[in-house]
C-alpha cells in the first residue's frame, strides 16, 4: 500500500478546480496522481464511454481552457510537453468511476484520497457559508442597533437644546423687600 506520507504532499486540493459550476479535476493532474501517461488513462475512459456521462467527465473547451492555463502556470516551452487535445474534467463521481477502470492499486488508493479532497472542500464551503449568514446577521442586527442609536441621541439633543433654551427665558422679576419710598 502506498504511504500517507505520499499522498500529503501531492496537494490535491490545490488541483480541484471550478468549471461549469462544478468542482472537477484535470485529466493530467489525476494521470499524475495514478501514476499513469495522460493518454494511457484518456483511451482507458474513451473505452468505457458509457460509464463517463457528461455529469461525471467533460472536456473543456478553448475558452475554458486558456483561461484556467492562465491560472495555473505558464507553460514551458518545448515541442510535444503538451497535449494538442482540449483535457478532459472529471467530478467526484468521475474521479470514482476512473478507479474502477483503472483497476490499480494505486488508482483505487488514490479515487479515495481524492474523493476525501472533494469532501473536504465542500465541508470548508459549507462552514464559509455557515460563517457568512451569521455574520450578515450580526451586521443586520447593529444596523438596527445603530438606528435606535441614533434617534436616542436625536431625542437627547432635543431635549437639551429645549432644557438651553429654558435657561435663556427671562427670569421673573424679582420681589422688593422693604419699604418703597
């Protein structure tokens, strides 16, 4: 069996990307994580087409394409590095199902390592969202807060200027004591 060791420093996280509305992982990146060429593990799937609909692998077009390369590094330069094909995105449930036409070991060992990634990710997603609505909350809350503060303050400022403008009237005159000559 393959160590733990291995599989923390693959960073599999960093290699969960998000296209179409979906989290997904490259053809390339998992090839790498199996240990196996791209194009081995790509006419692997091509074979077992009917197990790959399109909820659980597309591949991405040009578009999508340049803008996730931009993303990620710039490309070396170097005759056949690269694919000439557009790659290949698969979901968690294709990520699952590569496991079972790969058959491997190490494909099966990974599957898993990879589908606790995508577990992760949705569970931090959750607490963010978790941690967002009770902070939108508290917000709405002080915004309330602040309004009664403010027509407090309002009231008080009136009362003062009416209790200043009290001090200002004209005191009644005052009564003579004595005799008036």
């Amino acid at each position: 069996m393959i160590g733990k060791n291995n599989v923390a420093n693959l960073s599999i996280e960093h290699k969960i990307y998000l296209l179409r509305g979906q989290k997904v992982m490259l053809d390339r990146d998992l090839a790498e994580l199996y240990q196996v060429p791209t194009k081995i593990m790509n006419q692997a799937v091509r074979r077992n087409q009917e197990r790959f609909p399109e909820e659980f692998m597309f591949q991405l077009i040009e578009k999508e394409y340049l803008s996730l390369r931009s993303q990620i590094v710039t490309l070396e330069k170097g005759r056949g590095k690269y694919s000439k094909y557009m790659p290949f995105a698969f979901t968690e449930h294709g990520v699952v199902m590569l496991s079972a036409v790969l058959k491997s070991e190490r494909a099966i060992y990974m599957s898993i390592q990879v589908v606790n990634a995508f577990v992760r990710m949705r569970e931090m997603i959750a607490r963010d969202k978790d941690l967002a609505n009770r902070i939108s909350k508290i917000e709405a809350k002080q915004d309330r807060t602040s309004s009664i503060i403010e027509v407090l303050v309002d009231e008080i400022d009136s009362i003062a200027a009416e209790v200043k403008d009290m001090k200002k009237l004209p005191e009644p005159p005052k009564r003579k004591i004595g005799f008036d000559l």
